[in-house]
C-alpha cells in the first residue's frame, strides 16, 4: 500500500492525474512504451498496471509537466547551479531549447539546432586526432540511436566509447565472455519461473528491480528455494507483498528467502568455492552429485578448478565470509537437493577489486552440476539500465570484436579503427592527463556517476568542449568544459514524429529479448529533436566532403528508423528480419550458444572451469569497509527523495549505516555527525586521503567491520585507480574509509 501511494503521490506531482493515467497504463504493454527504469524483462502475459513503484518513479521523473527553456538558464549562472544538489537540478523539469555556454560566459544562452549541430561538427572536424575526443553512452539510449553514434564515433576514427556498463556489469561480462563465450546471461524468465533453487547474491530487487520479485514469488509458488546472499538483510529479499494480488495488498505478502547469509563485504568468492567444496565432499562420500557428462563432453579445466578448492580451508572461508561452515554447508546442501539452480546477481559482486573471479567462481559452482544449458539453469547478471545491453549488442563498446568491425566496414563502406579505446576509468586518466578536448555524452550523468569526483571534474574542466544530449538537468550539465553545449533529446515516454508517422525504437532486457517501445506522450516541447535525428544530424555534418567517412544516407535514416534496423539486420548477428519479428509488440531472443545449444564460443571451445586464488578484503584496525550503494528514492544520480523507506531511513541522505557494535567500538554514538575519510595506498605506496563531510551515523544490521552509505554522494572517496582486476571497473562497493569527528 505505502508503494503505491507514494508513486501515485510522485506521479500527480509530477504529471498530474491525467497524464498519469494516460502514462502508467501504457507502460511495458505490447503497443507502449518500455519502462526506461530496470532491464528486467516482462513476461508475455501483461497485467493491467505492468509497472513497480519505482517504474512509476521513472517515469513520472520524464513525463513530468515542469520545463526549464531559455528563461530559467538567463536567471541562474551556470556557477548558481553549481551549488544544487542533482536532487533540486533534477526537480526543475525537462529541457526544451538547445543551450550554450561560450567560454568565459557566465550563463548559458539559446542557440539554434542548426548553429548548435553546426558547433559540434566543427569540433570535432578540427581534432589533430580522433583520440582526442571521448564519447560517453549512459544504458537508456535505444538500439537505434546507439548503433548510429558508434557509427558517428567509428567514422570519426576512435573507439572511445566508455559507457555505464564500465561501472556496473563490466565484471559480469568479462567473467562470463571468457568462461561461457557470452557475455551476457544464460536464463529467460521461464528458466526463472522454473528454478529449483535461486541464489541471489549482491543484489537488492525490492528497490532495483521489484518486477523480478514477482518472478521470485511465482518460481516460489512452484516450489523452489531462495537463498539470499548479502551484507545486509534488504526489505524485499525477506517478504514480498505482491501488489498485483489481493493477498498481497491485504495479507502478509510471501516470505521470500529459504535462507539469508549475512556476508561480510568481499566474502562472495570464497563463499562460491565454499559451495564447491560441499558438492565435491558429497561427491566423494556418495557420488551422484556432480554431472559427469556434462563436464566430460561441455567443460575444459575442471581439474585445476577442483585441485584448488580442496587445498581451501574451512578456517580461511570463515575470515574471509563472516559466517559459520554450517550455515554455508545448508546452502550447499540446498544445491545437493536442487535439479536446476540459477545465480542472479547485481552491483554486490561486480564492484570488487577482486569481481571477475568471483564471477568466474559462480561459473564453476554452476559447471559442477551442469546447470547452464537447460530449463531452470544457468547465470543471471540482472542488468541496471533499461538497454544497457542492448547498447553494448549495437557496439557502444570500447574493445568491439574483430567480426564486429568486419561487418560494419562492410555494410558502410569505410574503415573502423581497431585500436581499443577508453573505458570510463581511461577517459578521466586521458582528461586528468589533459588528453582530451571534446567530451560529449549520450544521456547519463558522467560528473556525478563515476568515481573520485574531483579529479572528474578537474578533468573535464580542462576539455573544450562538452557536449550533453539530455533529457534533464543534472551535474555534468554545470561541470562543463571551457566551452558546453546541451541539446535537448526526446525520451522513452514522448511520441516521437519524424518523416511524416510515428517512429518507434527498440531494446534488449537482461535476458536478450529484442522488442519496440513507442512513447505516447505529447513531448515538452515541439522543437526537441529525438536521439537519432541529433545523432544522424551531427554525422551528416562531420563526415560532408570528409573522404574515407562511412557511407550512410543521414537524412534518410532520420527519417525513417527502420532503415537503421535494415542496417543493424546486415551487422549485427540474430537480427534477421527484425521488422517483421517486432511488429505487432512481439519479442524476439537473440541467439545465446550457451542457452540454446550448450556451445561455448571461448579459447578452449568448452565452457571454461577456472582456477582463482580466494581473494578477499583484509580491513585495518580501527577502519571500516564502505559500500556505496542505491536508497529506494533515486534513480542512480538522479533523486526523487530524501528518504529510504525500506530502510527505516527518512529525511536525508548523509548518513552511513554501521554495525551497532562498530559504532561503540570507534568510539561513537548513533545519530553523531561524522566525515568519511577513504585511506587508499596508490601504486607508488603513497597513502591517499578523500573526504566525503558530514554524514549521520545510523546503527544497522551488517557484519562487524563493513559500513554503508548512498551513491553518489560518496563517489568523491572512490580512488579513480582502485578498480576491478580485468574488468577496470571501480571498486565502488569496497572503499576502506575511517569515521573522524566533525
Ligand atoms: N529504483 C531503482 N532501480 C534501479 C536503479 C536505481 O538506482 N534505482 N539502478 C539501476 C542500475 S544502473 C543498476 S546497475 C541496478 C543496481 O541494482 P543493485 O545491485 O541491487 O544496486 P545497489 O544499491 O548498488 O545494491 C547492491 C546490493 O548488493 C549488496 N552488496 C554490496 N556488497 C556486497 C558484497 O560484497 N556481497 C554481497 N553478497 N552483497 C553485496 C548491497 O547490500 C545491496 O543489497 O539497479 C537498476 N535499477
Ligand atoms: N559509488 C558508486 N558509483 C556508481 C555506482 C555505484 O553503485 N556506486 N553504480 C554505477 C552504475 S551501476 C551505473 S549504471 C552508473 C550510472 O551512470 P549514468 O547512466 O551516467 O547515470 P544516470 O544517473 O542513470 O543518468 C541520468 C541522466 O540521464 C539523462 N537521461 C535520462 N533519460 C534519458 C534519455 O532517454 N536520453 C538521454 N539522452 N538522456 C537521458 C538525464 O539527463 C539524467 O539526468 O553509475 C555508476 N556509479
Ligand atoms: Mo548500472
């Protein structure tokens, strides 16, 4: 009931009631739009209100009636805004007239679409070298849009396309692509359904992806177990309360996880080799636990994988893991009584410097028992933004595959760079280094997402010019360059007319279901251009009398975006005949070797058992390990409120979550006002110190010695060269930081 109240409450604020209506009903239906909030995928059967609380959020955060045009800009200096919270930046209502701050100006002033194009084409036609420029892609841009700007970037010369999924489910992909051959899951939602057991580790689906608890409830309804796996014990993993059912709203909801291990930060990798090491002492004592077949005929590896588990110690994993063998031995024998297992997991196990092979564990955990390949089985990244991987299928990659490359030359008549480009972690080493002129970004909020926040935005203070193409205001639009231009972009709500009809777009959930979104909304303004024709504008301009340019008809594919799906058909693999497969508000899977036919495109052409050194985080005396995480009020650096509901926490967001043990044990009491200081030791061995002042200290349940606070206020502690191994991603669950007194 408190959920949908308050996004009834959030969606008439912003909307009011009858464009709320018009808007909530057409969400995630075949002939609507694709909620722009999670890529958690729908099932073919639609409810009437096919949405979550925080869908709503979204939602009513784009299709808000509030606007800001010229006028608002001539009333705040770009340095008045500076001093805005992303919070009040992003409550002042959607863009409507493409702006520019010229260098030394104060404020920034209209300019015309023509003029503006025309500037950022100039740019970027007058780079010394194509590396000088970085191109930044935030998850919520379609499929088409996203193919056209890796196009638009690729004709240029570069691979610099760092995008969110650097920050999020990098790790995943990595792990997954060398492990599977693919990087990307290896479930549908049927598989879901279907499940014997359902671990779900580092993941918090009651605020993050609420649609997939109702997947949980119905695997539950069928009989499987859940197993949650967390440092904290979160709302919607403990007890549902589906609002689509009467017992839902009335009764007391569905108590969700069999089992909740209560980790300590870091301690997944382990605890996967823990599991393994139960299924392969089963195994000895009584056989029949491990698939033989599978691993004989599908596998490479495994003798090295098991060869190290064994040689780990029970003493090891429980320093490492916080928890008892006998709590870790009843998940194992959860996985003894399971036919079909899946692993889902989120931001929990992709942000550790030590991410890669804890996914890499989750791989072998799952190989031991054969569960990839077949109904009920196989792993579950659940991805963050609505088309995140969509975007990287497009090609929004910075390391895109030789084959990749091949084909786009091919169908454009042009040669792509093979040179790999910047990941966003390399972006800001190449502006701190003052390498980079031009930034420019395709949604997203690059200031105030990344990690180490001053050195970003010294960073991208020294670039001539940047470049938003936005829907709302936020931080990167006030962090700017000597130069800063913001074009004003359609959204997912917004009825889009381009060439005389309705143009509709398309995306990819986290399960690679393809299918068309159409907004139906009339949009803030009749003078917003969408994605793709500001994409397709900006081409036409960079590449006019430039020879070696890709070969595209820019005006036409403006014009009528199914001739960028007749593209992407001829480019990417698993779109043939992609109108016909959408039309009608079908969806259709893209081909998965490791789902479809148990084929594993990796080195050794088996699906890859490997062997990793137990990695975990070892915290100093009198230091605590913070995690940086989401509350239920904020759509990633863009929030809706102040409280966190499922966490009992109301009225701010600087506050750090302690174990209550901890908070006496440094000295403290709950409620005091503390600075966080991150403690970091660079390469060279020097000590680094960042400050993030005045958070509130709230005692909470997580194990002794881990600590938690909102992102992003706390990004300016993340080091910009602590990240993952492999992955490059930052280390945003795992900053060692100190509490010092105000
Ligand atoms: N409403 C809403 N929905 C969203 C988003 C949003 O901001 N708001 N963001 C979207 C995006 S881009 C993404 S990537 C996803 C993010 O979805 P999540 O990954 O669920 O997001 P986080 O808030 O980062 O939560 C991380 C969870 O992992 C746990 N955790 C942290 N460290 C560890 C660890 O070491 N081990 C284990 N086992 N658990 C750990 C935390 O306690 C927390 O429950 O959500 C997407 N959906
Ligand atoms: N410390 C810490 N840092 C993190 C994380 C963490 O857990 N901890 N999580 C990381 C993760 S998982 C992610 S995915 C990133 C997110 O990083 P980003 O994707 O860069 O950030 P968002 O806040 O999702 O971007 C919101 C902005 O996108 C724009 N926008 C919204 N819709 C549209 C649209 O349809 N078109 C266009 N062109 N623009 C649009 C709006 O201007 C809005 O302000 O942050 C990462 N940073
Ligand atoms: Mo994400």
């Amino acid at each position: 009931m408190p959920a949908i109240v308050h996004a009834l409450q959030i969606a008439q604020e912003q909307m009011g009631v009858v464009r709320s209506a018009e808007t909530l009903l057409r969400m995630n239906q075949k002939q609507g739009f694709d909620c722009p909030g999670c890529a958690w995928p729908e099932t073919d059967k639609r409810h009437i209100a096919e949405f979550c609380e925080n869908g709503a959020k979204a939602v009513a955060e784009e299709a808000t009636i509030r606007r800001i045009g010229p006028e608002f800009f001539a009333e705040h200096s770009v340095a008045d805004l500076q001093r805005h919270d992303d919070w009040w930046l992003g409550q002042q209502g959607r863009l409507t007239h493409p702006m520019i701050k010229e260098a030394g100006a104060t404020h920034y002033t209209p300019i015309s679409w023509d003029d503006a194009l025309d500037a950022v084409a100039t740019a970027l036609r007058g780079l010394d070298d194509p590396n000088e420029a970085v191109f930044y892609t935030s998850g919520r841009a379609s499929n088409e849009s996203a193919f056209l700007y890796q196009l638009l970037v690729r004709g240029l010369g570069t691979n610099n396309l760092p995008d969110c999924s650097n920050m999020c489910h990098e790790s995943s992909g990595s792990a997954l692509g060398e492990t599977l051959g693919v990087g990307k899951g290896t479930v549908s939602i049927e598989d879901v359904h279907d499940a014997d057991l359902l671990i779900v580790a580092g993941q918090n689906p009651g605020t993050n992806h609420p649609r997939m608890l109702s997947a949980l409830e119905k695997a539950k309804q069928r009989g499987a177990r859940i197993v949650a796996v967390n440092p904290l014990p979160e709302a919607g993993l403990q007890r549902f309360e589906n609002p689509q059912t009467v017992k839902g709203l009335i009764g007391g909801g569905t108590a969700m996880a069999d089992r909740f291990l209560q980790i300590r930060l870091g301690g997944d990798q382990a605890l996967f080799q823990a599991l393994a090491k139960h299924l392969l002492e089963a195994e000895d004592r009584t056989g029949g636990v491990l698939d033989h077949d599978f691993i004989a005929e599908h596998t490479s590896g495994v003798d090295e994988f098991t060869a190290g588990v064994r040689a780990l110690s029970w003493a090891e994993i429980e320093t490492a893991t916080g928890l008892a063998e006998d709590d870790i031995r009843a998940v194992g024998d959860e996985l003894l009584a399971s036919k079909s297992t899946i692993v889902c997991w989120a931001m929990g196990l992709t942000q550790h410097p030590h991410a890669v092979a804890t996914l890499r564990d989750v791989v072998n955990l799952l190989l031991l028992q054969g569960n990839v390949g077949r109904p009920g089985a196989g792993v579950c990244p659940v991805r963050g933004h609505s088309n995140v991987q969509g975007d990287r299928t497009m090609g929004i990659w910075e390391k895109p595959p030789a084959a990749f490359l091949d084909a786009l030359d091919a169908e454009f008549g042009f040669s792509a760079p093979r040179e790999p480009g910047h990941d966003v972690v390399d972006a800001i080493r190449a502006m701190r280094d003052g390498r980079t002129k031009v930034f420019m970004a395709l949604g997203g909020n690059f200031v105030s997402a990344t990690p180490d926040t001053e050195v970003v935005e010294a960073g991208i203070r020294s670039t001539e010019l940047t470049v938003q193409v936005s829907t709302k205001l936020n931080r990167s639009h006030v962090v700017t360059g000597r130069r800063a231009i913001i074009l004003p972009v359609l959204g997912r709500t917004d009825r889009d007319r381009r060439g005389g009809r309705e143009q509709r777009v398309t995306v990819e959930d986290s399960m690679s279901a393809v299918h068309a979104s159409r907004g139906r909304l009339a949009p803030p303004s009749d003078d917003l251009l969408s994605e793709v024709a500001i994409l397709a504008r900006i081409a036409q301009r960079t590449f006019r009398d430039r020879p070696g340019s890709p070969r595209a008809d820019w005006a036409g594919l403006e014009e009528d975006y199914a001739r960028i799906r007749g593209h992407i058909e001829r480019v990417v693999p698993g779109f043939d005949d992609f109108e016909e497969r959408i039309a009608g508000g079908r969806t259709f899977v893209l081909p998965n070797g490791p789902r479809d036919a148990r084929s594993f495109a990796t080195s050794t052409g088996r699906a890859r058992f490997t062997a990793n050194p137990v990695e975990y985080p070892r915290i100093p005396e009198g230091r605590l390990l913070l995690q940086t995480l989401r509350s239920h009020d904020q759509y990633n650096t863009t929030i809706y409120g102040k409280d966190d509901r499922y966490r009992g926490i109301h009225g701010g967001r600087r506050v750090v979550l302690v174990n209550p043990d901890d908070v006496i044990a440094l000295g403290f009491a709950e409620g005091d006002i503390v600075d966080l200081v991150s403690e970091w030791t660079g390469p060279d061995g020097v000590l680094q110190l960042r400050r993030a002042p005045e958070f509130r200290v709230v005692g909470y349940s997580t194990p002794r010695g881990n600590a938690a606070a909102y992102y992003p206020e706390t990004n300016v502690l993340v080091p910009l060269d602590s990240v993952a191994a492999v992955s490059n991603t930052p280390t945003s669950k795992s900053v060692i930081v100190r509490l010092e007194r105000r």
